[in-house]
C-alpha cells in the first residue's frame, strides 16, 4: 500500500488524487467528481469537509463514528464538533508511517469496529477516512457490510475529491440511504417512530431549524399529506421512514447521493422550497403534482398558508440592497425571502454547486434581477460586496470581517438561519425581521465606524498602546541603505 503520510492539505488536489489512484481508489474518486463536480472554480474555501460527514454521523441516535486520518485533522473536527454541541464520542484509529504503508492501518479500524460494534449500544458503525488514508487507499469497502446486526459504513471524505462540508453531509446521507434502502428490499423493517399524514408523506432533505418540519407539516395538512422523517436522519429507522414517502422535497438542492437514493426507491424528488408568497405557491404546487393531490387541495393548502406569508412580509418590509453568501445550500431560498419582503439583492454566492433543484430559484432570482454565483469564491463575494456597496452584507466569517472593516453592516449567514425558521409565515416573520431590524440599524453603524476611525487599525494595532509606538532610532534609514545595496547588486550582476 502506497505511503500518503507526507501529503495533506498542502499536498496538492491533483498530486493526492493520483496517489488515491495509484492505490487503488481510482473507482470512488471518479464517482465523488461525477457526483459533486468542480468549478467554475477549482475548490471554495469551506471548512474541513469531512466535517459534515462527521456531523451527520454524530447527530444520529445509537450510530457510532470513527475517523482515519492525520491526528492534526481528527483534533481539529473533533475540536469543531464539541464546539458545534456533538456531546458523543468522536472514535479515532491512529496511523503512522508504518501502519500506513503495511496495510496494518485498515487491520486496526477493523478491530476496532469489532470492538465498538455492540448491537445493545448501536444501530450502525460509520467509518470516515481522511485525505491521508483516502489518498493511501485504505479499503473500508472491504469492512464487513454487518456486525451481530450492527451496520457498518465505510466512506472515503477526503478533501480532494469533496468540495464542501455541504455536500460532506450527502456522502454519509447518501451511503446510509443506500444500505437502508437494500435492507427495505429485502424484506420487513422497522417502523420509524411517529408518522403523520392520511395520503402519504413528504421527506425533507437538508438540515433544517427544528420548526421548520412542523410549519412546512401544517402546509401541507390541507392536502392530507404529511411529513416523513427528515434526511439526514436523527436514527437509524428514520431511513426506512423517509424511503417511504411520496415524495422528497430537496429543499437543501446539493444533496445528489441522497436524491439518486429516493429515484431509484420510484419516489419523485422536488426542488426550491416554500419561501415567501411566490415560493410557497410554487412549492405546494409542485409537491402536491408529485404526490397526485387534486387541484383543490392543492388550492386550499395554498388559501391556508399565504394570507398569513403576506401579512408577515407586510408587518417587516426591508428597504435596503443586500448581498448574500454562504456554504449552508440555502443562500437562493434567503434571497428569494428577502427579495419578496421588498430587499434589492443584486448577488447571492453560494459554495455549493449548480443542481437542478435550485434551478427555479435560480431562473427566479434571475428575473429579479440577482446574479446566482455557484461554487463562489471567497474572493468573488468579497468583490460583488465592493461593487455593490450594500446596506447590509449577510456572509460567511471572513466576508462579514472585510465588509466591517469597509464600514458595511454585515450578519454571518449560518447563525442568522440556524437560529430562526426560513419557510412559510414564521419565515417571513422571524427572517425578514431580524433582516429589516439589521439595516435599520445602518446609520447607526456608519457613526460607529466614523467615530472609531483608525482605532486599532495599522499602527495601532494590538493593545496597551497610549501612543503610536515609535521606531528604533535610525531604523529605517538602515533599511533604506540595505535596500539600495541590495539593488546596487542586483544591477551589478545584470539580475
Ligand atoms: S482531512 Fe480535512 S483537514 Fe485533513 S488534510 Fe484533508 S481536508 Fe485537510
């Protein structure tokens, strides 16, 4: 078995994708790029992507999770998790070089799956190589596919064939799908623990605020559907539970392992998601044609939700240009929320990439006027922030940071729809007031930032300063002289 231990991330994609080739892994690194292609830029700048694997695995009731990997990654996702609230065991099969290069490594995480492997504790075992293992070709595939009943899931994470921690999350999605769907195909299986919904349910892909489920369950009500379990799921039997819906709703649209799951279990998967008035009378049209509803229904799920949508857009109207960008796979459903409650949103960046189930999102914010940048770039929606100059910059860290420091009120997009419902009225109440309160808030911000001018910036940077620290006596006249002998020979030489 090849030695990988001397590449990482700063090994290079391409030098690390032949290595994981050479070693055998040339089928699972094609199907990764097919699955969740590149560009138009080579790699965003996201986090660890195997993180969303990892957290997937960690949220899930009775599943343990084991990594493979360099320690300096296992400290920092297990740091991240614990940071995130996991509160569960991060397991870790160390390496070295020689466990590495002997195949002794892939013996070591079969023991310890064995050991860890207690049907009392868990459901399912789930294996996460690393770039390191990954690019060495440690075969999890070669794991056995049950112990005592216990599942075990091997999946390779690394962070050369998986651009985003998003599409992370729909490697073990995916996978775990996969196994439960072979499993119901088989035979009986257990039954997930509450179902709602006389003719059928709608299984929602992406990690939503927890009452999002509910209000989209009140929504569809009307229509005497229901909602399955949501993938991911939160136990092992919620698999089965959302296998057996009517239909999927890719509400999170870069999840295309989970959604090649649902087509081939014959159930017919949509996109966008119930945002705001136009949105949600799309959405609920579009759900209730997959799920065979009568046109009826259909209108009376939509006579019930969007009167109270449009009172609450009415009750937060946002007059302000905004930017939008994020990693999270809802970046076009925010836009279309804000646009609708009355924002200018010139660009929305995203990290993941272009799918057809954000398609009508995309060709919506389109004719209103927002360019839709997939696969974005730091960098870019830096730029469109410069351009645009907005009222209010919703983004990721480092974006927030740049547009701060040029004055420009700034919210991070994760804890703004982490911590509040995005569909239906609640939605539009809760989104688009905490937005409208945001750039209300703008004047207020540009007086801070006049007032603070300077402060902490340049020289002053740091603490305790009571003056602007002066330099050592004759300092920079010894580095002007250095400078110009160091020309002087440079020219000497003809360099
Ligand atoms: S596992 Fe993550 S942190 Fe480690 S080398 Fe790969 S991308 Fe980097």
């Amino acid at each position: 078995m090849p030695d990988g231990s001397d590449h990482g991330c700063h090994g290079g994609r391409e030098t690390l994708l032949a290595a994981a080739a050479a070693a055998g892994k040339a089928e699972q690194m094609e199907s990764l790029l097919a699955t969740y292609p590149r560009g138009p830029h080579d790699q965003p700048q996201s986090m660890c992507p195997a993180f969303g694997s990892l957290r997937v695995g960690l949220r899930m009731r009775r599943v343990a999770t084991i990594l493979s990997g360099s320690a300096c990654c296992v400290y920092g996702l297990t740091f991240t998790s614990h940071f995130y609230g996991a509160r569960r065991t991060v397991g870790y099969v160390p390496f070295n070089s020689e466990t590495l290069v002997t195949g002794a490594l892939f013996e070591d995480i079969r023991k310890a799956v064995r050991e860890v492997a207690d049907p009392a504790k868990y459901d399912a075992v789930v294996v996460i190589n690393l770039c390191v293992p990954t690019a060495s070709g440690v075969p999890l595939d070669r794991l056995p596919k049950q112990i005592d009943g216990v599942r075990i899931i091997g999946i390779d994470v690394p962070g050369f064939g998986v651009p985003t921690h998003a599409e992370a999350k729909d490697v073990l999605a995916g996978a775990m799908l996969r196994y439960a769907r072979t499993e119901a195909e088989r035979g009986p299986v257990a039954r997930p623990r509450a179902l709602s919904g006389d003719d059928g349910r709608i299984a929602l892909i992406g990690e939503l605020f927890p009452a999002d489920p509910m209000g989209v369950g009140a929504m569809l009500a009307p229509m005497g559907l229901g909602i399955a379990p949501q993938i991911p799921a939160r136990e092992w039997r919620d698999l089965y539970g959302a296998l057996d819906c009517v239909a999927a709703a890719a509400v999170h649209p870069f999840y295309t392992a989970s959604v090649r799951e649902f087509h081939a279990a014959g159930r017919p998967v949509v996109g966008s998601g119930p945002v705001g008035v136009e949105g949600t009378d799309a959405w609920l049209s579009a759900i209730g044609a997959a799920a065979n509803v009568s046109a009826e229904r259909i209108d009376a799920a939509k006579a019930a939700a969007l009167p109270a949508i449009r009172n609450a857009l009415a009750a937060n109207p946002i007059n302000a240009r905004i930017t939008v960008a994020g990693y999270e796979g809802s970046e076009l459903l925010v836009a279309r929320l804000l646009i609708e409650a009355g924002a200018e949103v010139p660009y929305v960046g995203t990290a993941c990439p272009r799918t057809e189930w954000s398609e009508v999102d995309r060709a919506w914010l389109a004719a209103h006027g927002a360019h839709v940048q997939y696969r974005a770039s730091l960098e870019q929606d830096v730029a469109a922030m410069r351009e645009v100059r907005p009222d209010l910059a919703v983004g990721t860290t480092p974006l927030v940071q740049a547009a701060k420091q040029a004055g420009t009120p700034a919210v991070y997009f994760t804890n703004m729809v982490s911590s509040r419902p995005l569909f239906g009225a609640a939605g539009a109440a809760a989104l688009a007031g905490i937005v409208a309160a945001q750039t209300r808030g703008r004047e207020r911000f540009s007086q801070m930032v006049g007032f603070f001018s300077g402060v902490g910036t340049g020289e002053a940077a740091g603490y305790g300063w009571k003056d602007v620290p002066s330099d050592p006596p004759g300092l920079r006249d010894r580095m002007r002289k250095m400078r110009e002998a160091r020309q002087r020979a440079n020219e000497a030489v003809g360099t």
